[in-house]
C-alpha cells in the first residue's frame, strides 16, 4: 500500500521540482554555440539583459545566464517575475541559500506572488523542511486553485505525516477543481482504506480506473479490499486484470502463487513459480524481490514455498539455494539450510556468506570440531582466501586453541598483510593468551593501516587502563573511538575505566552508569560501576552493582564475592 504511494509521489516530486526549478522553454540546437557578437554601446535595459541571460542558458552557460539576470534584476528590482527567474538560475547552480535568499526578498515585497510559494515549497521538499515546504504550498493553492502539482506534493506532506484529515481536505479540492486527477482519487481510496472504510475507497480506486485503466495502483489497492470478504472468483479475476495489465509485475504474481497455493490449486502455483524461477537467472530482480517482500519480513514459511517452486525450474541455482538455506536457518531447521547452503558454487557471489552461514550453523548446534573441519575443507580448496583463514582462527580462538588461531591467522596475513580484520583478531588471541605486548604491536599496526578503526583504538586504550600503564595515551585513544561512536557503552565504559585508573572515581563513576545504561545488563560494567561505588565509600549501591554483576553472569563470580565480603565485613565493623 505505502509502496504505491511512494512511487507516485518520488515520480511526481521529481517531475515538480524540477519543472519548478528550471527554464522548460527550448530553442533550436543548431544555435552557433560562439556568444553573441556584442555591439560596443549595449542597451542599458532589464529587457536585453534578460534576453541575453536566455540565450546563455540554452548554450549550457550557467553562469554567465546568472550574471546576465542578475544585471536585469539590478536594473528592474520591482518585477517579481525576473527575480523568481534568478532564484531558479541560483538553484540550478546548486546554490540553494542564494536561491532562498531571493525568495524570501520577493515574498517579503510580494507575499502573493505564487510561482515564488511554490518554488519556495519545493526547495523546502527537497531540504525536508515540510513543517515550511507545507505552509508555502497551502500559500499557492489558497492564491492560485489551479497548481494541480501542488496539490499533489501538499497531500503527500501530510500523508506521509499520518495527518489524514488535512490530506483529505487538499484531495477533495484536488479532484474538485481537477475532476480528471487519478493521483486524486487514488490517494482519497488509500485513505479510506486507511480508515476502515471499504465502500468509499472501493468508490475513489474505481473512479481512477475509469480515468487510468492502464494503471495498476489502484487495481492492486482494490485487490486488497476484496481478498478481505470477497470470493475467490473476484480475487482471482482481480489478479488476472493486473497481470494481463503488467505481465512483469514479480510481487502481485508471487502474490497470486501463494494464493493458489493456499487453496490447494498447487499446479497453478507451481506454473508460476518455475516461470519465475526460469526468468530469475536472467532477472536478479525478482529474487530481490523475493527478499525484500517475504526473507527480509522474516515470512519463512511463504519464503520457501515460493523458493522451492522456483527451484523446480533452476535446481542447481546457487541464488535459490542459498535463499533456501538462509529461509530454512530462519525456521530453525539447520540440516535443511545446510543441504541447501551447501549447493552454493564456489563462483557465486555468496558462496563467501554460505561458508560462514554453515559454520554458524555448526557453532550455534555445538559442534565445533565439525565447523573446523568443514572450514578446513574449504580451505583447502581455496587456500588463498584469508577470509576463511579468519573465520577458522576466530573459531580456534572460541575453543581457547590460541596456537591453532595464531598459525591460521599469521597465515591470512602472509597472503595479505593489511587485512584488518586478520590483524585486530590476531592482537585479541594474544590479548586473551596473556600476550599483552604482542597484543600491543598488533592493534598499533590496526590503527596505522586504519586510523578510524574505533575498535582497536578502544581496544588498545583499554588494554593500557586494565595494565595501569600510559593512562593518558589511553584517554586520548578511547575519547578518539568515542567520537566515532559516540552511544557505544563498551567504549563509554573504557573511559569511565582509564578515570578509574586515574582516581578520578566521580568522573569514573559518571561514565561508567552512561556505560551502564546503554549497555544493560553487562556483568563487567556493572562490576566497574560498583567498583567506582565502593571507592566512593558508597558500600550499599556497590554490593547492589555486585550483586547485579553476579546475576548477569560475571565470569570471574568468585572475585566479585570477595568484594562483596570484604565490604559487608567493613560495614558490619563500623557499625559494631
């Protein structure tokens, strides 16, 4: 519904601005493309100058057609009509302050002056000011009735606002002084239909039929209404008007598909979908439809009944199967999405996701070893590929094998040594290997290859808080991940950690409760906020923390006990 809407707004939208916005009068392209020979004593006149601004513009040169009118304006500055001309010179150039700059002079001296409103509606539809670009336009319509265009970008304003009242009052007026608008009658059925009511949208999209029987926006938008509480037979008739309209329209022939799967006709269905299956190793687009309409939706079930209809037409399709696996992944059934998953070919553009669809699959299931030994597999026959090197060290890593991670990722490297991402997760093997210097070298080699990695500049801050060592360097690099990543509570936490580490416990405990709030629930940072608690001498909200941290499933629980011992024993004493 909202589809068919967008369309005819984005083309409407397109097609206003720009008429709105540039000179549409054409001269013959046999002009000699040489300037004009110009007579030593020019007329000192708005008229020739403006002439002249004319036929610059229809030679391609913008701005000396600027200066031209500008000169023109300068000597006629009352004539509302030549600076409105200038304003949209100025927007052609791209320079839309200039362009607002007049307007706002010309309404200032002429608030009635329509082209100027609805220029100035455009420009504001365009900056997604529609709080101003709605005012300009109510302005010209109120002035001129007969803006049928602006009729049509005011009602889309307040559409997409959701203010269906005020977008019916500019519909009504709309079809009342253009009786011929299909958009009009179009968009007062979708807000009908909108508000429950079935027999007067049922009105308006026939009324645009009548006026557009070619288009297919308001027979889709009747189709909806029907498949609610009419019979099969005019559903199915529905259906067939809009494909015999559009024989390439993918989403209502899915649609149709399952329809007839639904009532048993799976024949019919069937026909469709090897149809579809047969055009889509031609035609990328339909399976993007396919996702965007059903996979993307997380509509699993309809996803593989249209997928496996399509692959009746195209069983070796790795597109279609990797579709299938990643359906059947989405349904929970891990043998079905990895049969599928697996029929992805080594040249298909997705054969890299299956292999790491697959290993997840295997990693999510348990079964570690035989997600190793699959990747291994692949490897082998792509021993050149250091993204499957990273995905195998990753998974050593997982499995504390930190020697088995090390050697797949030094051999990433070896084939390419600026890969990041291979570098980032070889600095973290041997920052959980207790390798802090070497973890050191390879997050200062992640920065130096990718300055803006906010990853490794908080990585390596905190590495350096959590040692107690280069405190300042540290704030400096996690302050500079911040501003690349401003909400993100692990590097908020970072910070709040390097003040720990400092003494500065407010300021510490200031960002460790942001740290908190935007990441809840994380037993680490909850055990930093009661640390910063407890230093505080604030014993009652920090085993509060610490307790919160144990619940969470802090992983070292027995070391936040202690803490929270340690502090009932102090308070226990004070109060004796």
């Amino acid at each position: 519904m909202k589809l068919a809407f967008g369309r005819l707004i984005a083309a409407l939208l397109v097609y206003t601005f720009l008429t709105g916005c540039t000179d549409t009068r054409h001269v013959s392209r046999d002009i000699d493309s040489n300037p004009p020979a110009v007579e030593q004593e020019q007329p000192h006149n708005s008229y020739y100058h403006y002439t002249q601004s004319q036929i610059f513009l229809k030679k391609g040169r913008l701005d000396e057609a600027i200066e031209q009118l500008r000169m023109a304006v300068e000597l006629d500055p009352q004539t509302p009509f030549l600076q409105v001309e200038l304003a949209q010179l100025h927007l052609q150039n791209k320079d839309t302050q200039k362009t607002l700059d007049i307007l706002n002079r010309v309404l200032a001296d002429h608030p009635q002056n329509v082209p100027a409103l609805v220029l100035q509606g455009n420009i504001n539809l365009n900056m997604k000011n529609t709080d101003a670009a709605a005012q300009a336009y109510e302005k010209a319509i109120a002035l001129d009735a007969r803006q049928e265009r602006v009729y049509l970008m005011l009602g889309g304003i307040y559409m997409d606002a959701g203010d269906y009242e005020a977008a019916f009052r500019v519909y009504s007026q709309l079809v009342q002084n253009f009786p011929g608008s299909y958009a009009g009658r179009f968009f007062l059925g979708k807000i009908y239909a909108d508000q429950g009511k079935r027999d007067q949208a049922e009105v308006e999209f026939k009324k645009a039929l009548e006026l557009e029987p070619e288009l297919e926006e308001a027979r889709i938008e009747l189709l909806r209404i029907y498949k609610t509480d009419e019979d099969d037979e005019t559903i199915l008739r529905m259906y067939r008007e809009i494909l015999d309209y559009n024989p390439n329209n993918v989403e209502v022939a899915l649609e149709l598909a399952l329809f007839y799967h639904t009532r048993g006709s799976t024949q019919e269905s069937k026909q469709i979908l090897t149809s579809l299956g047969a055009k889509s190793q031609q035609e990328p687009e339909i399976l993007r439809k396919v996702v965007r309409e059903y996979l993307d939706p997380k509509k699993y079930e309809e996803s593989i009944i249209i997928l496996q209809g399509m692959l009746e037409a195209a069983p070796e399709s790795s597109d279609i199967n990797y579709l299938m696996g990643v359906a059947y992944d989405g349904l929970k059934q891990p043998e079905a999405s990895v049969r599928h998953l697996q029929k992805v070919k080594d040249d298909s553009r997705f054969f890299e996701n299956a292999v790491v669809h697959i290993t997840a699959i295997y990693q999510e299931e348990g079964k570690i070893d035989q997600a190793v030994a699959y990747l291994e597999s692949v490897i082998e026959q792509h021993p050149d590929n250091p993204e499957f090197l990273l995905y195998v060290g990753s998974l050593y890593e997982e499995e504390k094998q930190f020697e088995r991670a090390e050697k797949m990722l030094l051999k990433g490297l070896s084939i390419d040594p600026q890969h990041v991402r291979l570098r980032f997760r070889l600095g973290v093997v041997y920052d959980k290997w207790q390798r802090k210097e070497d973890s050191i070298r390879e997050m200062k080699k992640v920065i130096e290859l990718d300055p803006e990695n906010a990853s490794a500049l908080n990585y390596l801050g905190y590495t350096y808080a959590d040692m107690g060592i280069h405190l300042e360097e540290a704030e400096a690099l996690i302050k500079e991940a911040l501003k690349l990543q401003p909400d993100d509570g692990y590097i908020t936490d970072s910070l709040g950690w390097v003040y720990f580490k400092m003494g500065r416990f407010e300021q510490a405990l200031e960002y460790l409760q942001k740290a908190a709030e935007l990441t809840p629930g994380d037993p680490i940072i909850m055990e930093h906020v009661g640390d910063a608690h407890a230093k505080l001498n604030d014993a009652e909200n920090a085993v509060k923390y610490y307790r919160l941290s144990l619940e969470k499933g802090n992983t070292d629980p027995e070391v936040v006990q202690r803490k929270i011992e340690a502090l009932l024993t102090e308070s226990q004493l004070k109060d004796e």
